[in-house]
C-alpha cells in the first residue's frame, strides 16, 4: 500500500504524502458490495477506503478478520499477507505502533516466503514510513532499501518504488543531514520526471525547496516553490498547495520577515481544513502558530494557536511535531515572562527528546532550554547548553538562525565577565547574520510576496505556452526517430526470422523436457512430504482426534437426542424443566468446543507464532478477562522444528485452559522468545494462584510435563495463594 498523505514536519515543514482524490466512493455503497460479494475484492474495497480517511480503525480491523476468515478457509498465502497488511494498519491508526510493526512484520517474511515481491515492496514502503514517523530512521531506510529492491523490476511497483526513493530522503532531512538530504531528493526528482509522476514530482520540489531554505540558498528554494506551485496549479491540485505555502511561510520567517510569513502561513491552514487530514492540520497549526509567536502582538495568539495543535498531534502519534510544538511554546513563554509554564513544556520537550534521540530533536531541547537559563539569570549553566548547541552546527547540522545562538552566547559570556569569549563569539555572529540578510535575497523575497499576493499570471501563461510548443516540437522529432528505427528493425527482423525460427522450435522441445522433468520431481516431492506429515499427525494425535470424533460424533449426538426427548415429554407432560434444559444445552456446546479444540493444528501455512498469535486473539473469555501475546521480534520462527512447535502450542492451550477456567484471574500473558537457538514460553495470571504442596498432580499440568519431556523441554512452575501462576518452558532447538 502506497504512503503519501504525509507531513514532512520537522521545522516545517515539508510534505511528502499522496493527497487523495474527492471522488471516492461512498463508505456505506462498499458496505453493500462487501456484504453481497463476501470476497476479497470487496473486504479490501472497505479496508482500502478507511485507510485513505485514517478513521474508525476499529471497523478496519473488523473488516481485516473477514479477510484472515477468507485466508484460513483457503490457505492461500497472498490472501494471509492481504489480512496482516490491514490489520496493522488498523493498529497503526489507532496509535498503536508496537502491534502496528509486528504485524507489518509478519507480512513481509510471509510475502518473501510465498514469493510476492509486489506484496513485499508496498509492506517495506508502509513500514518504512511509520519507521520515520516514529523517528526510527536507520530501520525507516532499512525497509526502504528492502522493498526497492523487491520492486525494482516490477512495473506495478513504480508508484511504491517513487515514494520509497522520497520518504528515503527525508529520513536525511529529519536528521538534520540536509547534503544527504539533498542528494537522495534529486534523485527522486529525477525518476519522478522520467516516470512522469506529477504528483510526487511535486512533492520532491516541495521538499528541495525546504532543503536549500537549511541551507541558505534562498535563490534556489523560492526557484523549486514556484516550480511545486506552478504544477499544482496546472493540475488543479490545491490539497498540496498547502504544504508549499506553509514552506513559504517559513522561509519568510528564517529570513526575519514574520509579518510576511502570515497570510502564507494562513493560507495553508486554510487548505489544511479543508483536507481534513489531521496531520496536516495539526502541522500547519504550528507552523501558523512559531510565526505568531515572533511578533509581540500575536503572541497570546500564536500560544493558542500552539495549544490546539498538541491534541491533534497526540492522537496521531506525531512526536516529532509535538517536539516542535513544545519547543515554540517554552521559547513563547519565555518571551512572555511565565516561567513556570516554560518549565513544564520544557520537561515534556526533554522526556520526548530523550527517547527520541535524534540530533534534530536534541537541537530544539539545547534550545529551549538555553534561552529559558539565560531568562532565569543561570548563565553559567546556559554557556554549557549554548556551546552544545555551536558544537552541533560545527559539525555539520544546519539551522537557518544559527547566528542568534552565537549572539546569546556572546551575551552570557559577557554576563559572566569573560569580555574576551563575547567578543570573539559576537563576531562570529554578526559575520553570520550579514551572509544571511543581504540586500540581494530581501529584494527577492519582496518581489516574491508582491507577485503571490496580486496573483498575476500572465508570466505562467507565457511558460504554459511555450511547454506546449516545446512538446510538440519533441514528439515530432520523436515520431521521426522512432520510424526510422521501426523500419530498421524490421527490415533486420525480417532477414533472421528463418533461423531464429527453427532454433526457437528446438529450444522450445528442450525446455518442454526440462519443464516435464521439473514437475514430476516436485510432485514426487510433494507426495513424499505429505507422506511423511500425515505419518507422524496421525501417530502423534491418534488418540486425541479419536476422542474429538467420539465425543463430536457420540456425546454429543446423544445429548442432543437426550434434549429432544425431554423437551417432548416435557411438552407433553406440561412439567418446567427449562433449567435442566439449559444445563443439558451448555453442557453439549462444551463438549462440542472441547472436541474441537483436541483436533490438532494445521502448520501448513503458519509458524508456532504466527499459530500462538491467532489461538490468543480468538480465544473465548469471560467477561473481565483479557489475554495478551508477546513474542520475539525479527526471528525467523520457521527454524522450530514442527514436532517441538506442535507440543509448544498444546502446552500453551492447557495452561491457558487453566488459567481461564481455575484462576479467576484478570489477565493472562503469552510471551514466546528465541535466543541462540533458546526457545522459551512464558505464560502467566494474575488470578488467585494454588499452594504447589496440594496441587501439583492434575491431570492437566501431568499432561504439560508430559509433552515438555517428549521434546526434551524444560519445565518451571511457581505459583502461590493471591500471587497469581508462571509456567516456564525452555527447549533448546
């Protein structure tokens, strides 16, 4: 699945996200076509369309279950990876990023064991997204480079193949790593260009403009707006006009023009709410809201502004924009005087900051919390986090108002008495302010503002026309080429047609042999691994699926004809005997789900944890009980043999079974691990636990010992009164 609805909002703040189109498909009309259909096109339709909205996710992850329903019924593979696919991003809409990457997961090492590089290019692009999002960037670029690679020559793949090579360069750019930054982005430009992407080429000069505004180069970066905004014009997409203009605005701002960075800025919010999108909105109220804050009079009001954007960008998970919000709010409050809640945002700035830990982040933590010990008169302490900050920019990381730290720094050394270190550092500040406001780049920025805000066009018509002309020119000169070349080939075509012929006919006989001979080695293959699998299922669950048939088959039925005939006699003989009635019934569904869960589990196309997962999350409980499934992250779980991960999953069913039915317990947790080829399972309560002196003979935790024995497995069991129950297996595989 493709990412592009995507704020790029790091000092705002650039976009790199597909803007959806407004003619979508009615929500309820895919309802109905899903209901009558009861296929995968028609579930997928419905997932397809609360992603693109990004809300009610818990309906996204019902309509995922009846994809996985679908897969389980027809083992295919493709239809599994469909199932993970949206039901992480169900997760990942609802916040929750932990379950989000694990099932993201789970569809990638499927997809590359069933072969579907298609599958594996779109799931490496999502993930690779969250990855930035959640500023993990190295595991961001790991997944990109992934699925390029499984999309490179796959032509439906372009699109995937594009997003991935932009959101590749802005994982530089979050970093603060702008010449990386700016490599990578032109060279999306470039096969944006040459793939005729519009849309996304967009979005790459969107973001180089963003790149040389860090950079200084304000020629170049009001040289790409104008280009983004010229297309987005041109192709009447005013959705991505939003982001360009809130890039303006800050350009402005960089350059110490805030006053006219606020209809620009105001212009994107304006965009923003009609998108809907949340990310965007919350992004451009900051952008709207640092400008605000700038200028004395529209402080209170960039502080508000501030402060409704922090909501929109807690639900969405966005912490890298919340650091930016935290960041001009401390600096805001500072300015303003109220130092206590300068200090609160500042420990907000710091907790994110530090779990975060990217240079980008740590830059505005310095930052604020610089300028709020310089505010409290501390300036020996402000010197430490001030000359952090210059280290930074030393060594490479780049901020458009570089020389105002150098200037602070040069007023707290001069607060200390140091006159020798003020002056050299105010120099060095004063030499960095003249390089960035020149004569030359504030007339440009004047000119630029005048011909945006009187929305002349003719300049645009000119350039419209002469493209057109210019493309003409180019496909004549391209029709004449072409049948130049076409005549040529086939001219050369038609003299070795002949010979090509018949070697075309004796490699065609070759490879029908070799193709005969490939199909009868796998299907005698094939025979001989079921073969062997039924062999030793049947060996092994003999006796269990013996008894499921029995008390399926038996019991069962006889029950069911012992309520019959007591519901006639009881109708006959006017007797109340509903209660009995309903004790015989639950006993009969018992026994039926008893006789179900004895049938042994299918590893055809599942591992022990993908098997542990779907067992935890269909499991039956009473009403206050909740199970939960942990398991080891980037594991290959194909390595456990299929005996050791069949006992594996009937232990985990009778201490769960235990759990659910004698301890009374409020949760119960599954964690599965693999460590040096160490397999353990941990499963445990917090119900009311059993003296281990009385109870530790049953027939169920003999049966746990049982199975751990025959795999050699190693068992712990500690349990006490009101403590609660913890089952260890440990196995070496």
């Amino acid at each position: 699945m493709k990412r592009y609805r995507w704020l790029l909002g790091c000092c705002l703040f650039l976009s790199i996200g597909m803007l959806w189109a407004a003619d979508e498909p009615d929500l309820r009309m895919l309802q109905q076509k899903a209901a009558q259909s009861r296929d995968m096109e028609g579930y997928v339709g419905v997932c397809k369309y609360l992603y693109q909205t990004e809300e009610n996710p818990e309906l996204l992850l019902l309509y995922a279950d009846s994809i996985h329903q679908l897969a389980t019924k027809s083992k295919k593979p493709e239809q599994l990876v469909e199932y993970y696919i949206w039901a992480s991003e169900g997760n990942f809409i609802k916040g929750d990023f932990q379950q989000g990457y694990a099932l993201k997961r789970k569809a990638i090492a499927l997809a590359e064991k069933a072969g579907l590089k298609f599958a594996i290019s779109q799931s490496c692009c999502d993930m690779g997204y969250y990855c930035n999002v959640d500023a993990r960037y190295d595991s961001a670029r790991y997944y990109f480079r992934k699925g390029l690679e499984a999309g490179e020559d796959l032509s439906e793949a372009g699109e995937a193949c594009r997003t991935m090579l932009t959101n590749y360069a802005s994982s530089f750019l979050f970093e603060g790593k702008t010449d990386s930054a700016l490599v990578y982005t032109i060279r999306a430009s470039e096969r944006s260009a040459a793939d005729k992407d519009t849309a996304m080429l967009i979005e790459n000069l969107n973001q180089l403009g963003t790149i040389y505004r860090r950079k200084k180069d304000l020629e170049n970066c009001i040289a790409n707006f104008e280009q983004a905004l010229h297309l987005c014009e041109l192709r009447g997409n005013h959705n991505a006009v939003a982001f360009i203009y809130g890039n303006i605005a800050t350009a402005y701002c960089d350059w110490n023009r805030p006053g006219d960075a606020i209809p620009f800025s105001e212009k994107a919010v304006e965009y923003a709410l009609k998108t809907g999108n949340k990310r965007r909105i919350g992004t451009c109220y900051v952008n709207l809201g640092a400008i605000q804050t700038r200028l004395v009079q529209m402080r209170a009001e960039g502080i508000a502004t501030l402060l409704k954007a922090i909501p929109i960008l807690e639900e969405v998970n966005d912490r890298r924009l919340l650091c930016d919000a935290y960041n001009y709010l401390v600096n805001a409050y500072r300015m303003d005087g109220n130092l206590n809640q300068a200090m609160y945002y500042l420990q907000k700035l710091d907790k994110l900051a530090h779990e975060m830990q990217t240079d980008a982040e740590r830059f505005r933590y310095y930052q604020a919390k610089a300028g709020l010990l310089q505010e409290s008169k501390n300036y020996t302490e402000a010197i430490i986090y001030y000359r952090r900050i210059i280290d930074m920019l030393r060594s490479g990381y780049k901020d458009t108002r570089d020389y105002e730290h150098y200037k602070r720094l040069a007023e707290c050394y001069l607060a200390v008495n140091n006159s020798s270190q003020a002056y050299e550092y105010l120099t060095q500040a004063y030499a960095l302010r003249d390089s960035a406001f020149h004569t030359e780049q504030t007339e440009q920025l004047s000119e630029y503002s005048v011909k945006y805000q009187t929305k002349e066009k003719e300049l645009e018509i000119v350039t419209l026309r002469q493209e057109q002309l210019e493309q003409e020119t180019y496909m004549l000169r391209h029709r004449i080429i072409v049948g130049s070349v076409i005549s040529l080939l086939g001219i050369l075509l038609l003299g070795s047609l002949y010979a090509r012929q018949r070697q075309r006919a004796r490699i065609a006989v070759l490879a029908n042999a070799a193709n005969e001979k490939e199909r009868e080695f796998l299907e005698l293959q094939k025979e001989t691994e079921q073969r062997l699998t039924r062999k030793y299922i049947d060996g092994l669950e003999s006796e269990r699926e013996r008894m499921a048939t029995e008390l399926h088959d038996d019991v069962c039925n006889s029950l069911l004809a012992l309520e019959m005939n007591i519901r006639t006699i009881s109708g006959e003989e006017s007797s109340d005997l509903s209660e009995q009635l309903g004790l015989l019934s639950n006993t009969r569904e018992r026994l039926r789900t008893l006789s179900h869960e004895l049938m042994p589990p299918a590893f055809q196309y599942a591992t022990l944890d993908e098997m542990l997962g779907d067992y935890v999350l269909h499991l039956a409980l009473p009403e206050g009980m909740y199970a939960e499934y942990h398991s080891t992250e980037n594991v290959d779980w194909n390595i456990i043999p299929k005996a050791v991960g069949f006992e594996c999953y009937r232990i985990v069913q009778e201490a769960v079974s235990n759990a659910v039915k004698y301890a009374s317990s409020a949760r119960i947790q599954v964690k599965l691990a693999l460590e040096n080829k160490n397999l353990s399972i941990l499963v445990t309560d917090d119900g009311k636990g059993f003296d281990m002196s009385k109870k530790t003979k049953g027939i169920g935790l003999h049966t746990i010992w049982q199975r751990a024995e025959t795999i050699g497995a190693k068992v712990e069991l500690i349990s006490a009164p009101g403590e609660g129950t913890r089952l260890r297996v440990n196995v070496i595989i």
